[in-house]
C-alpha cells in the first residue's frame, strides 16, 4: 500500500538493528500503521500474550493478518497483536499455525506444536474465500508488502494469481496441486511480493500497467497500456482488468464475473468502524484521493459482491443494491455525490 508505509518501515529496517518509528501514521483504530512500537530485534514475547503455547514477540508490524485468520486466538493489543486466548482445540491450533506462517514477519511462536497439525495448516492453504466458488487466499504473507494479502482464482482457461505472496515451495507445490498458475496480475506498483520468483517457478506472465513499472518490475511480461478496460492475453472473457486511478496512477482492479469478486489491490476495502462498510485508504495515498472516490463510483458499472483487497479486510456485500448503498454511503462521508448513475446500477437494483 502505500508508498509511505512499506517505504518508511523498510528504510528504517535498513538503518537500524533496532526500529523506532516515530512518524507514525493514521491513528490507533487503525491497524498497520503502529511503527514506532515495533522492536526488530527484539523476540520475546510480548506482555500483553496470556501464557501459554502461541505467543507474538516485539517485531510485530500490527498488518492484521493474524486477527484476520484466526480472530478466537489473536487481538490487537496496544497498537500490534497478542494471543488472547490460547486455541482449545484442534481446528483452533491449526488456524493459530496458519496464521503463523503467514506472518510477514515472523513475529508468531509456538511453543510446542504437531507436526500432524502443521501439515494440515499447510495443505489448508490457500484459504477458499467464503461466498466464493473458485478464489482463494494465499496467505504466506511478505514483508516486502507490509502483508499485503494475494489470490489465487482457479479456473479451466488456467489459474491467476493476483498480486504476489512471498515465496514458499510448499505454497507452491500447492498451487501446483491447484493446477499452477498461467497469468499473474499485479494491482499496482506497491505490493508485487516475490513476484519474480513465482513468475520463473510458473513460468506466468506477469500483467502490469505499463505507467506502474518501476525498477524492479521491468522485466514484466505484459505491460498495459491506456485505459483499458482490458481482457487476460488468451482473450477469456470471464476476467475484466479495469484501471482504477487514486491510491496511484494508474492502478488496476481484477473483476472475476463468475464469483463476482473484485480484487481491489489498495483500491477498496471494508472499514475500521460498523458505520463505513467500503473505505479508501487516504492517509496512504500517492496520486490523487477524489480520483480514488471516482474510481469507486466507475466501479458500479461491474456487478461485484465481494471486494477482495491487498491491504484491510474483504467485504461481503448481498446484492446489488446493498452495493450501491455502501458506496453511496463512502461517497457522502467525502462530501461528494453519486453525480450520475450508470446503467447497470439502475437496472441491478431496481
Ligand atoms: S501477522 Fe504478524 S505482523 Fe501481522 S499483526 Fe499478526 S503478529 Fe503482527
């Protein structure tokens, strides 16, 4: 996400054994954005941990992931994660395992652990996302990336892998097991992952606006270019790349018709409050804001239900018109208007 964050943490990794981060951004509530608590070197357990066999240590960079995955075991605790509760049964231990090798930062111990029970974490993984029939979770979060979260979609006309997790074989051989990979589709400049070392092992082509390359993603396949929208290479008609401008220039969403699932990149995702179901990240932004909130507003020209970001939690809408009020409802908090309704929005929910 967000230039600054992921910028500012890995400049300060690199200067210092030891990180404190004093130009902290956003505000308590709001996870991911607690630097200066994080100790990186420091790998004791943390306090606020109640005793017991999983337990998080001082590097904790407070990305969400684990409160994510397995909520019965882990919670936000003065700006980064703690065990609240220790899993009392196995489905418990095995998300709390999960939940530790995706861990961007390795900052999740356990004790004593079974290897029956490790297994099973890692053959779960990638994690079906509910509601949905063909997209997955992959977990294995990187640092690179701030824990930025990635996809894989399975599908007859060859899998894509939505932004990049970091690289694992056994994740790999997973993905194997899933039918591979035959396109990766990066969101945008910022959260790439390993994307090299999943392009080599699938032999994929990586997509990218052309407008997002930087150094490291040069060597990129497919470089977009214009205002699509754009279909994947082979022409398949199911997945629609559409650029949506705001969090940077020229971000890109996936919409996935046949689950109607958008992959958001840092475009969209659920908010930090019951009251605001959709939100823009505006702190970390590093194009335009009001060009995101019209990039949210274009999006109601594709029917989607499920937004599936890289960085804060996926929503779960339950129909058209739920749609259109949550974005509705985002566009008024910013002061603005639905100015024109598109066609597919008014026939979808009348
Ligand atoms: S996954 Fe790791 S870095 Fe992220 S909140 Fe949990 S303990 Fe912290």
């Amino acid at each position: 996400m967000l230039a600054q964050r992921p910028h500012l943490l890995k400049a300060q990794i690199s200067r210092s054994r030891t990180l404190h981060i004093t130009a902290a951004a956003g505000s308590a509530s709001t996870p991911g954005w607690a630097y200066h608590r994080v100790q990186k070197d420091n790998r004791n357990a943390r306090p606020e941990n109640v005793a017991g066999n999983f337990w998080v240590d001082h590097t904790c960079i407070d990305c969400d992931t684990c409160r994510t995955m397995a909520p019965e075991t882990f919670s936000r605790i003065d700006e980064q994660s703690a065990v609240h509760q220790q899993p009392s049964d196995r489905k418990g231990r095995v998300r709390a395992l999960q939940a530790l090798l995706s861990c961007p930062t390795f900052s999740i111990h356990v004790n004593e652990k079974s290897s029956k029970e490790l297994k099973e974490a890692q053959a779960g993984m990638p994690l079906p996302v509910p509601g949905t029939a063909n997209c997955f979770s992959c977990g294995w979060r990187s640092e690179k990336t701030v824990g930025g979260e990635s996809f894989v979609i399975t599908r007859p006309q060859g899998n894509v892998m939505v932004d990049a997790p970091r690289y694992n074989p056994i994740l790999a051989k997973r993905i194997q097991e899933m039918g591979g990979i035959k396109y990766i589709v990066l969101t945008h400049k910022d959260d790439v992952g390993d994307h090299e070392r999943w392009a080599k092992h699938f032999n994929a082509p990586r997509i990218l606006h052309a407008d997002e390359v930087v150094p490291d993603t040069q060597a990129v396949e497919v470089k977009l270019t214009g205002e699509g929208p754009w279909q994947l290479p082979d022409g398949s008609d199911d997945i629609t790349l559409i650029l949506t401008p705001g969090h940077t220039a020229a971000h890109v969403c996936l919409y996935y018709a046949p689950d109607k699932a958008l992959f958001s990149g840092d475009h969209l995702c659920a908010g930090y409050t019951p009251d605001e179901e959709l939100y823009v990240f505006k702190d970390f932004n590093w194009y335009s804001v009001p060009r995101q909130l019209e990039s949210v507003r274009d999006l109601l020209q594709y029917d989607w239900l499920h937004v599936l970001p890289g960085h804060g939690r996926p929503v779960h809408l339950r129909d058209a018109l739920h749609r259109l009020q949550a974005v509705n409802a985002l566009l008024q908090r910013e002061g603005l208007q639905l100015e024109q309704q598109p066609a597919a929005v008014s026939s979808a929910s009348s």
